[in-house]
C-alpha cells in the first residue's frame, strides 16, 4: 500500500494553503479606476500599452498572440485598420477601467447611479473568474470613436476577449444627450429635427460592449417614433403641388460650423444652368417643404437646398445647383403624432 512520504506532505501542505490564500485575496466583486490596487493597475496598464502598440502599427498578426482562442478566430484585420487610423488621427486616453471578480458562473451588471444624463452601467458575461474592461477616448474632438479592450484571464495569462471600436458623440454629443434633444424637439413640434437627432442618438447609444445606458430602451421606442413620421413622405416622389413637378429625393442633415440645418435635394426639369428658372421654382420647393414639415421655421432660420437634372447615386454626384433660403412660416396646423 502507497503511503505520503514526510517531505512529500510538507510539500503539498504550503501547495493547500497557497490556494486558499488566493481564494481567499480574490473577493467577487468590482474595482473601478482608482479602487484598484495600484500593483494590479500597472499590470493592466502594462497589457494596454501591449495591445495599443499593434493596434496604432495596425499589426493584426502581432495582436494575435495577445487574444483569446475566440477573438483570435476573427477576422480582425479591418477592425484594427479602422483602430489604427483613429489612434493616428487622435490622442486617446483612459476614460474608465473595471476590474471585475465574478461572483456567478452567468453574467451581472454594474448598476448605472447619479443624476448625470450620461450615467451608464455595464452588463458583462461570465467569460473567465478574472475580467478587465478599459474604455479610451480621444481627448480632443465633437465627433469621438470609443475604443473598448476587454481582457479575461486565462491559464497562460490575460488576454484580449472582446476589441471594438464605435461612435461615442456626434457634434459633441452623447447618445442620451441627442435622444434628450430629439424629444425636446418633438414636443415643440419640430418633428424633422426630432427624427435626425433621434436618428443619430442610436449610432452612439450603444458605444462599447456590456455598455449600458439607463436610456436605451426609451431612445430605441422613441426613435421608432420619431422615425413614424416620415411615414407620410416615401422618397423620391413628385412634388405635384408645385406646377413644374420637381421630384423630392430626400431630406438630410446638413452638418455646418454654424450647426445642422436641413438638406433638402430634389431634381427639377429646368437645366440647372438657368439659374434664375431654378431658383424662381425653388420659391414654391421651399413653400411646400415647410407645408410638409412644420416646424421648419419654427427651429431654423435657413435651409439648404439642391437641385439636380440627374439622379445622384452612390459615390456618384452629378452637377447640381446649390440654394440657401429661409423657410416660410405658413402658420399651419402640425400633423398628427
């Protein structure tokens, strides 16, 4: 019969005790920014710089060693080409770190708090025991990218388990503060101006994995509302309450260092070239533009127009003739929600 010799005992009484001493030092729970130790938060910042290094050489096959099994499965190649150009492009810096020791073998979620409209929390997976989220920003610019690198640790170390790259701001603002204006625009009526900027809050409401605004779900049902009012208009068609019959191809956002004002483009049969013919019927574009879309003069003082003699398509920009008017206050009743 095999017996434990002595020195192999006292070999495997220290192997016991180390493990629940490490057991003991991993509490579940979430460390954010500075709630980490300060030994573990080099550690991190040590992986960053690793993964930040590639990622602004644009060198997805040196990255491959810092992922995991699935991220390394990925074709990643046109993410970290996309990541590089931005890291060239801007400065970026921390905006918040979470090291997380998961308590459940599922998923949790970190509770957004506080009255700030851009409040958010996170709802993460049980990947690995150990879990790292950082979040960049650019330090400098209205239009920002958020670069996400999500790290879990595994036998061989830590590793790179998710990587992304999406819209933060627009114009200096967030997704919740966008869907705030939306509304506010809705209310007063302006229900074009409520449309894009409901439009454009769902591009950055969702700016990083496990991310979790407070006004998701209300922004997703509002944009669907606010959106439900173009479903008077489907583009192109023909403005038969003008004579001539120009044909109205869309309305669009038209981003100026003055703001965004509205971009109206239709095709007319006057040849652009007669300037005068052109801007003479765009009176009545104008007119029944604003008919359409109350509010116009109301939140605008001026719109952008352009006419063309050839459908644009794609990439493809014909000539055309470029207008700037004031909307025409008809006083007339708003439509219907």
């Amino acid at each position: 019969m095999n017996t434990c010799r002595p020195n192999q005992f006292k070999l495997f009484v220290p192997l016991i005790l180390l493990l629940i001493f490490q057991a003991c030092t991993l509490v579940p729970g979430v460390r954010k920014n500075d709630e980490i130790k300060s030994g573990k938060r080099d550690e991190f910042h040590g992986l960053n710089a690793g993964v930040l290094k590639h990622l602004g050489a644009g060198d997805a096959s040196g990255l491959k060693a810092l992922l995991s099994q699935d991220e390394a499965k990925q074709n990643i190649t046109m993410l970290v080409d996309s990541i590089s150009k931005q890291l060239s492009a801007n400065d970026y810096q921390l905006l918040d770190e979470y090291y997380v020791i998961n308590k459940y073998a599922d998923s949790d979620t970190i509770i957004a708090t506080g009255p700030d409209v851009n409040r958010y929390g996170l709802k993460y997976p049980y990947v690995t025991f150990e879990e790292y989220f950082a979040y960049f920003l650019p330090k400098k610019s209205d239009n920002k990218f958020m670069l996400g690198l999500i790290y879990g640790k595994y036998k061989d170390g830590w590793k790179v388990i998710n990587l992304s790259l999406a819209p933060y701001t627009i114009a200096g603002k967030t997704g919740p503060e966008m869907y705030l204006q939306a509304r506010e625009d809705y209310d007063k009526t302006n229900f074009p101006g409520a449309a894009q900027e409901a439009a454009k809050a769902m591009l950055c409401i969702k700016p990083a994995p496990y991310w979790q605004y407070p006004d998701l779900e209300d922004a997703k049902e509002f944009n669907t509302k606010a959106q439900g009012y173009f479903k008077y208009y489907q583009f192109p068609f023909v403005l038969f309450m003008v004579r001539t019959g120009p044909m109205l191809l869309s309305i669009d956002d038209n981003e100026t260092p003055d703001g965004v004002f509205p971009m109206v483009k239709y095709m007319t049969h006057f040849d652009i070239k007669n300037t005068a013919a052109v801007k003479q019927e765009n009176q009545e574009v104008n007119k029944q533009v604003c008919r359409m879309l109350p509010g116009l003069s109301k939140h605008y003082d001026h719109i952008y127009y352009s006419a063309y003699n050839q459908m644009p398509a794609g990439k493809n920009n014909p000539p055309h003739l470029d207008m700037t008017v004031k909307p025409v206050d008809l006083h007339l009743p708003v439509l219907p929600n």
